[in-house]
C-alpha cells in the first residue's frame, strides 16, 4: 500500500508542480481563441471550462486506463512506475503542449499540426494514418460496450442490438453540434467515471490489501513473461494511462471550445493527469483480483464485472460498469467526430452544411462497420484488431512528440522535456513491431538491436536537423 500512495500522491504532485513547469515554458497568453474568431456553431463553440475539462477526460480515456492498466497489472509494479512517469513526464506533456499548438493554429487537427513541423510528406502521411486510427478506435470501442450493455438488460436486448443503437449514437455525435449531444451528456457520464474510479480508490484502503512494493522488485510478473517482456510490450499495453496519441487527436476538439489559453492546464495536462489516477487504480484493483483468482482470466470484461461487484455491492457495481461502458462509448464518438474533422481539413471542406458532413461520414462508417464485423467473427478478430490499434496508437505519439520537440526548438524553447520521450517512445515502437507477435514476431536479441537502431538513427537525425537550423538561425516566436 505504501507505493500505491506514493505513486497516487506523486501523480497529484506532478500536474501541481511538473504541469505547471511545463506551462511556463509554453507561455499561454491574452490572445483571442479559436472559439471566439471562428465560432461557427457547430465545431467552433465556447463552453464552460469545467465542461470542456469532463469532455477531454472522457475522450482519452476509453477502454485504455482501464483495460489496459487491468493487463499491465500483470507485469507487477513495473506498471505502477510506469504510469506514474509516464503520465506526468510524458502523456501530460504530449496532451498539454499539443493541445496548445491546435488551439494555436486556429483549432488545427493533429496531421495538420505535425505537418507543420515536420514537413509536407510527413502531412501527408499522418492525415492518413490518422483517420484509419480513428476508425479503427471507433470500431474496437463498440463491441465491449455492446457486451456489456447487453449483460445489464433483458435477454430480448442482446449484444447486436446494443452495437445498432451505440452506432446510431455514433451517427448522430458525429453529425450534430458539439453542444447538442456531447457538451450536455458528456459531463453526466465523466461523473458517472469518476464515481467508478473514486469508488474503487475507497474500498483499496477499505481492504487494505497485500499490493506489491518498490522494494520488492521491478522483475517481470506475468506468467507468460518468456514471450511478453516488460520492455516493449508493457509500455504499448498501458497505452492512455500513460501516454497516448490518440490523446492528441482529441485535443483540437476541445481547443476549438477554449475561451482563454490560460485553461489549457487544467484542461489539457489535468485531463492526463486524471486519467493516470484512473489507470494507477485499476491496476492496483486488478493485482488484488490476480493475487485472489490468479492470472489466468484474460478477459478485462469480466474482472471488471468481478471488482465491482465485490467491492462496490450491486447498485455501486452497476453505476462503476455505467462509467466503463460510458468511456468507450464516448471515446468512439469523438474519434468519428475527429476523423470528420481532419478530412473535413485537408480538404478544405467547411462543415456548417449538413451534407457536407455527410459526404464524409457515409464512407467513413461503411468502413468501421466493415471493421466491427471482421473482429466479431471470431475470437481473435478483436484481439488483432486491439493490438493493431495499441502499437498505431503509441506510433501517433511519436510523431506528436517529433512535432512537439521541433516547435519547441524552433521557438527557443525548453524542448528536452519533450526530446526524451519522443526518444523513448521511437525506442518503443521500433521494438515492439519487431517483437510482437502480430508484428514480425523476431527475437529479442534482433527486436532489441532493431530498437537501439532506431533510436540511435533519431538522435543522429535530430542533432543533425538541429545543427542546420542553429545555422539558418530561423527562430520564431509562435
């Protein structure tokens, strides 16, 4: 129990004194919001600080503190510490700071942002490869809900036809003003989450169980630990409890509602924040569950159910089950809304028109529909699809952070707060890719050189593009 409190205190800590560390090298100031020079009643809407912070909360967080963080458990206290780091030096950053850049920018969507600092290409490159994540969240984040809906409600309500009325939800997120569906439903479900976690928080010093210590050891815990190692494949499981690109691309949805920069703080780095919390929770309740039942259960589903309902009684587990269904519900609707808006901007394709949003959003759906009905084929159809989105979704975050490192040099400032988790998160990915098995499946002495390479080929690369720069001397001020 002692470093569960450590770590829950030094996650509260870092938003006071790292967050606002990192605001004072960004420099918020007095200047006019996206949201009040382009208001255009439907994604260019001001709202209330307090709302905007719920609806970036419940976007991020998804399945990912919660599903993830319960499957990292199983790596021991490795995931403790890497939740703790990687929310405040990493994801907190990576939200807070790209989130300004949007807001910035006029409300810019993330390959618009990256392209921006990384060039054309790059731009290219990512507007793509953003959309397909996007799809491929709002496709993955039906199903659990689905099953989980259908568990609560009579037998008649089955599991497909809770997928029907999650898409029509979907369709009408996707299409309507930001303030119809989602700033009036968005902040009843936030609660709804935070109840879950607060819940969850009481009954661990309730029952004051037997979590495992610092001093015990960071060795690898999971009974398949020969072909999971904790590096790579513990840092892409606890996705967006620690950092996550998909962070990134719901950033500009609320920094197209912000009325002041000053709130990018609160709004940004403490959404992160609070999501660790959320994800440093449940990994503590999951390590009471495997120490209990073992580690043999794989399904996140199921000893979520189990927790809740052992700890929290039946109306209390019910209402923690609403706050996980609510998550991933919401976090598809806005990847949808997100992907609308980043093709919507590469094309030059203003949305106050219905039909415009249409000519997007039909070939859109017809897709992630095509996606939900390959993975519920068969078993392995979710899981492959999951793993493709956890190892996309980290891969996004490295570029941000790219992005992010670029800026930050390009305006004279502090950028090793960013340049060390981008190093990091190349090392990561390069590894996982070759180590996976839905990558390449290699071994560890390649996966692992593979790893070092690309980490070695971004520090040759950096030091050689920050050179050049120093030269031209192009600073500027942003």
């Amino acid at each position: 129990m002692i470093t569960f409190t450590l770590c829950l205190l030094a996650l509260i800590a870092g938003y006071f004194i790292y967050g606002r560390f990192i605001e004072h090298i960004f420099g918020p100031d007095d200047r006019k919001t996206p949201a009040l020079t382009k208001a255009d009643g439907v994604d260019f809407i001001p709202l209330s600080t307090w709302k905007i912070f719920m609806i970036q909360f419940l976007n991020i967080a998804g399945l990912g503190p919660i599903f993830g963080a319960i499957m990292g458990a199983k790596f021991g206290t490795a995931s403790y510490l890497w939740i703790v780091l990687g929310s405040i030096f990493a994801g907190a950053v990576h939200d807070y700071i790209g989130g300004m850049l949007s807001l910035r920018h006029d409300g810019e969507s993330l390959p618009e942002i990256i392209g921006r600092y990384l060039g054309s290409t790059t731009k290219l490159v990512m507007r793509a490869f953003t959309v397909i994540l996007m799809i491929l969240v709002g496709s993955v984040f039906v199903a659990g809900p689905a099953g989980l809906l259908a568990k609560l409600t009579p037998g008649s309500l089955d599991t497909t036809f809770w997928i029907i009325i999650v898409f029509i939800y979907y369709v009408l997120a996707t299409l309507l003003p930001v303030d119809k569906i989602i700033g009036k439903i968005y902040p009843i479900f936030a609660a709804a989450l935070l109840f879950m976690a607060i819940g969850i928080l009481v009954m661990i010093y309730v029952n004051s169980p037997d979590l495992p210590e610092f001093w015990d050891g960071l060795q690898n815990m999971h009974p398949n630990a020969k072909q999971l190692p904790i590096f790579p494949i513990m840092f892409v499981s606890i996705a967006c409890g620690a950092i996550s690109g998909f962070h990134a691309t719901q950033s500009p949805l609320m920094a197209r509602c912000m009325k002041s920069e000053h709130y990018g703080r609160s709004v940004f780095y403490g959404a992160m924040i609070t999501e660790g919390i959320v994800a440093l929770i449940w990994a503590a309740a999951a390590t009471c569950f495997f120490h209990r039942n073992g580690m043999g259960e794989t399904n996140a589903s199921i000893i979520v159910d189990s927790i809740t309902k052992n700890w929290l009684g039946a109306i209390g587990g019910v209402l923690a089950i609403l706050g996980v269904i609510a998550a991933p519900i919401t976090s598809g609707d806005t990847a949808f809304r997100s992907a609308r808006l980043i093709v919507a901007d590469f094309l030059g394709m203003e949305q106050k028109i219905v039909r415009h949003r249409l000519y997007i959003c039909i070939p859109m759906f017809l897709l992630a529909i095509g996606l939900l009905l390959y993975s519920l084929q068969d078993a392995e159809g979710f899981d492959h699809i999951w793993r493709y989105f956890a190892w996309a979704n980290q891969t996004l975050s490295v570029f941000t952070l790219w992005a992010i490192t670029v800026y930050l040099v390009r305006a004279k400032k502090l950028y090793y707060v960013s340049l060390v988790p981008a190093f990091f998160m190349t090392m990561v990915c390069s590894t996982y890719i070759c180590i996976a098995p839905e990558g390449f499946g290699l071994s560890r002495q390649i996966a692992y050189s593979v790893g070092f390479l690309g980490l070695f080929i971004a520090i040759v690369w950096f030091t050689i593009w920050k050179i050049k720069f120093a030269k031209k001397g192009a600073y500027e001020e942003i």
